[in-house]
C-alpha cells in the first residue's frame, strides 16, 4: 500500500513537472530508450525506401540507354538491308549475282552510292560493327521457298548482323529478288566523252585550300539531236584526308549560267586509291541543245573560289596533255571564279582536257 | 511520510543531475538530427537527379524515334526530292517531298516539307500549317540529309539526326542513322 503510494506520488511529482515545464524535450527522459529505438527503426524504414527508390530510377536510366543502343543498332541493321536493296534496284546483274554465299560483307558509302565491302565494318560510331552474309535460296515443288528443293539464281537470303558491347547482337533477316528484269525502266547511255585523260596529277588544284584558286571546268559540245543529260562521270580520285564536297554544274560556258547542279557527293566518300569514274547524278534532268558547246564546272562546297571559305582538297582530275588540245569538242579551264570574283573564266589549258562522259537518257 | 521527503529530495537531485543530460541530450539529439537530416536530403536530391536524368533519357529516345520514323516514312512513300528547297550535306538540313499519299482531290502530287528551326524540327504539308514535330523539351543537334543515287531514278536519303535534352544540366543524346529509298510506296 505504501509501494503504491510511493509510486502514484512519483507519477503525480512527473506529472506536476510536465505542467511545469516548458521543455516538452524532457519527454523523453521519462522513456528515453523506447524514444531512441523509434528513431533508428523510423530512420531505416525511410532510408530503405529512400535507397530502393533511388535504385529504381538507376535501373530506368540503365534500361533506356540499352533501349537508345537497341534502336541505334536496329537502324543500322535496317541500314544494311535498305543498302542491300539498292544495290539490286541498281543492278541484280553487277551487284548480286556475284557475291559469294556465306561471306562476310559490309556496306559503305562510296562515291554518293552504296557498294559491298568484304569483311565486317570498322566501329560505327564508335561501337557497332556491322556485316551482310548472303545465303542461296532454294525452293520445292510449289515453288515456295524450302529448306531443299531446286535453287533459286534470283533470290537470295540476306542476314544483317550488328554486334557491339559485350555480346550484344541485332540480326535481321530479308530476301530479295531479281523482280526488276520484268520490268523495263528508262535507260541511259553514254553520249558525248572523252576518256583518254589518265595522267595522274594535280593540274587545277581544286579545291584550294582557302588560297580562292577557282574551279576547274571543261567544255563538250551536243550532237545533232536534242538530249536530256542525267549524269556525268569524271575520271577522279581524292587526294587530301579532308577534302570538302563535290558538285558538279552544266553551264553555257565557264562563268555563265547555271543550266543543272548535281547532287552532292561528300567528300570523305570519295574512293581515295586509284582515278576511278565517279558519278554526279542530275536528277532534274538538264536539256541539252544540238551542237552547242556547254560547261561542266566542278564546285567545293564550301566553295572553292572564296578565299579562307575552309574548303579543302585536293583531288585529281585526270587529264591529257598533247602539244594541240587532245579533245576537239571542248576546252580545259581551271581557276575560273579565283578570289571571288564571278565573271574571271581562269586560265585556259589548251593542251590539256580533262576525262568525262555525259550520259543522256534513251 | 520520511518516504516522501526523501522523495521529494531524490526527486530534486535526480531534476538536477537530469537538467544536465537533457542539455546534452539536445545537443546529442541535434547532432543525430542534423546527420540524419543530411542523409535524407542527399538521398532525395540523388532521387530527383536520377528521375530527371531518366526524363532526359525518355525524352530523347522518344523523340529520335518518332522523329526519324516520321521523316522515314515520308521519305520512303514519296515520288521524288523537290531539288529547289532542299538543303543537303548541311547539319541542319531540310528537305521538300512530292508525294502522292494524303493528296487533295483534283491534285495529282502534295508537298510535304521538313527543317530545323530554332532546335525544333518542324513539317508542313501542302495547305496546311508548320507543326513542330519535336517537342520543346528537346533540341536537335543536327538533321544531316546525304542524297545518294544508286541509278536513273534511284534516289535515297541518308539521314543523321542527333538529338539533345535541352537542358545542359542533364546531358542527354542520341544520334541516329537511317537510309530510306525513295519508292513512292512500291
């Protein structure tokens, strides 16, 4: 009886204490141990769901940049097949027929157009590395494509495979067909040309690098008939690592009006080894008037007839040289336009002419 | 009663021995609160960086993939590349389309336009306003269109296009790489 007295005094002098303080802190003397374990527990349960928070938008960034490589390399697969069809819509025949089965080959940009490498692909864009494989096809009796059965010459299997990281692969898989050969599409042919141009050497020095030298051009002259001019091809090869890009104009004369512009061709895809005949694609076609002399005038972009534009070369152009001009029907030119001036038709080269053919459509 | 006042006096003692720990206890309590505090925030400013890193990321996926399959696609259904207002080998290029899909009655062919301005990539087709196909969230870096000729009629576009987060502080990018052929829907 007196323990409890005892004791409901304490509560009664604790209680007393609270209403006279004004530090509600001294709480937790009055259960301190209880106080510190809430703590600790309350603290882990927030960090716990702090840090898995956290861990969830970790794995969310790491499964997005693995989808941006997903769809990189999905592009370029999609790349390769596209390259693939290209080449067979330029020619079954040069491009298809030819490749060997089950051997590694890789796309590239070349010349302003697609073309078959063997092997697999240097790091694009510093990682993906990318290689075709074409497979035969064979088909059965009903004429679909089998496992065994008769070879198909006009069909083939294309693989596409991009590899990159550590294993990581993308394979797409495609047929294609010989299906154009029942169709006739418009033709070209090669009119006006002259070819016997082979000297290797720098005789225009185009494009200049920000000297403003000019442009080189040479002239041919038209038939009897009308024609419709679709591509020219120069007998060129690049020079200098960072040459600047290319592209050709049809003009009355050197300085004179712009009849047609090429496409552009970009000048890192330009075949460095040998001269070889590089095409420049008009694809608005330029009419050409009978026996008139025209211009083919070879430009930089950025151009080459300003000085310091940053253009930069320089290519060879193949060219002849005879003591009377070797091509009758036209004339060589360079530095036509130098220092940025227009109306400057640069320096005539009476011995020389430079390769070309002009292809008109049939 | 001696019970009390012994009380009474253990109880003076043990407020004033108590008064001491409690000043250090605020201290001790403060300290554990402050560290405590430090951790938390940290963590949550971690989390908000994480989500807006992530956002960064999304965006930009998101966008280069709708942007490319919609210039693609347009690219792949059109009859030919209108030359005169086309800008190729240029970081931010831009291109105009003839093309027979969605044309007006009585009309053979439409235009469809693309091109970058102001780091939005922006299309119009033929009669209708410019609508900005990126969002503003996001800047395009480069919009590259190489023309390649494979034949007579046989036109296809390489397109580059790098996309970036538009704000600096959560870097983010992407670059992609697609040829499309000009088909006209064959």
């Amino acid at each position: 009886m007196q323990n409890g007295n005892s004791k409901l005094n304490q509560y009664k002098n604790t209680a007393q204490r609270y209403l006279n303080s004004d530090f509600s802190l001294l709480h937790f003397e009055f259960n301190r141990g209880f106080g510190l374990v809430e703590i600790v527990v309350a603290i882990g349960i927030i960090s716990v769901s702090l840090f898995a928070l956290l861990q969830t938008e970790i794995v969310a960034i790491k499964l997005l940049r693995g989808e941006k490589e997903n769809l990189e390399a999905m592009l370029l697969a999609e790349e390769s097949l596209e390259a693939v069809r290209s080449l067979r819509d330029e020619s079954w025949a040069s491009n298809i027929a030819g490749v060997s089965d089950n051997t590694s080959y890789y796309p590239i940009v070349e010349n302003g157009k697609w073309k078959l490498s063997a092997g697999t692909s240097s790091a694009i864009n510093g990682k993906y590395q990318r290689s075709i494989l074409f497979q035969p096809v064979v088909r059965n009796a009903s004429d679909q494509i089998a496992s065994s059965g008769t070879a198909d010459p006009n069909t083939k299997k294309i693989i596409a495979t991009i590899a990159w990281g550590n294993k990581n692969t993308k394979i797409l898989t495609a047929y294609i067909t010989n299906f154009l050969t029942s169709i006739t599409p418009a033709t070209e042919a090669k009119s006006f040309f002259f070819e016997n141009g082979v000297t290797d050497g720098n005789l225009s020095n185009f494009p200049s690098n920000n000297s403003g030298d000019g442009d080189p051009t040479q002239s041919f002259t038209t038939s009897t008939a009308t024609t419709t001019m679709t591509r020219a091809d120069l007998y060129i090869k690049k020079v200098g690592a960072n040459l600047s890009d290319l592209t050709l104009e049809v003009r009355t004369s050197p300085t004179g009006s712009i009849l047609g512009t090429s496409t552009i061709l970009t000048g890192s895809a330009i075949s460095t080894s040998t001269l070889s005949w590089v095409s420049f694609r008009f694809p608005d076609f330029v009419t050409l008037a009978p026996n008139t002399n025209y211009t083919l005038r070879l430009r930089s972009i950025p151009s080459s007839t300003d000085a310091w534009s940053g253009s930069a070369g320089p290519i060879h152009w193949g060219y002849q040289q005879t003591a009377s001009s070797p091509y009758a029907g036209g004339n060589a030119r360079r530095y036509v336009g130098r220092l940025s001036n227009p109306n400057d038709s640069g320096q005539l080269l009476d011995q020389y002419d430079f390769s070309f053919r002009i292809f008109t459509l049939q | 009663m001696a019970t009390k006042i012994s009380n009474g006096v253990n109880n003076f003692q043990k407020k004033e021995s108590q008064r001491g720990t409690t000043i250090l206890e605020i201290i001790v309590y403060t300290a554990l609160f402050g560290i405590i505090a430090i951790i938390i925030s940290n963590f949550l400013i971690q989390i908000v960086n994480a989500y807006n890193i992530s956002r960064a990321e999304r965006e930009v996926l998101s966008n280069g993939r709708l942007l490319l399959e919609t210039v693609t696609k347009s690219l792949s259904e059109a009859e030919e590349i209108y030359t005169p207002t086309s800008a190729f080998n240029k970081d931010l290029g831009q291109i105009s389309l003839v093309t027979k899909t969605n044309v007006k009655p009585e009309h053979e062919t439409a235009f469809i336009d693309f091109w970058v301005d102001n780091g939005r990539l922006w299309m119009r087709k033929e009669g209708a306003n410019p609508s900005a196909l990126s969002a503003a969230s996001v800047r395009i870096g480069k919009f590259r269109l190489e023309r390649l000729s494979q034949g007579l009629r046989r036109d296809a576009v390489r397109l580059t296009l790098q996309v970036n987060f538009a704000q600096q502080k959560f870097s983010s990018t992407i670059t992609l790489t697609a040829t499309t052929a000009l088909r006209g829907n064959y």
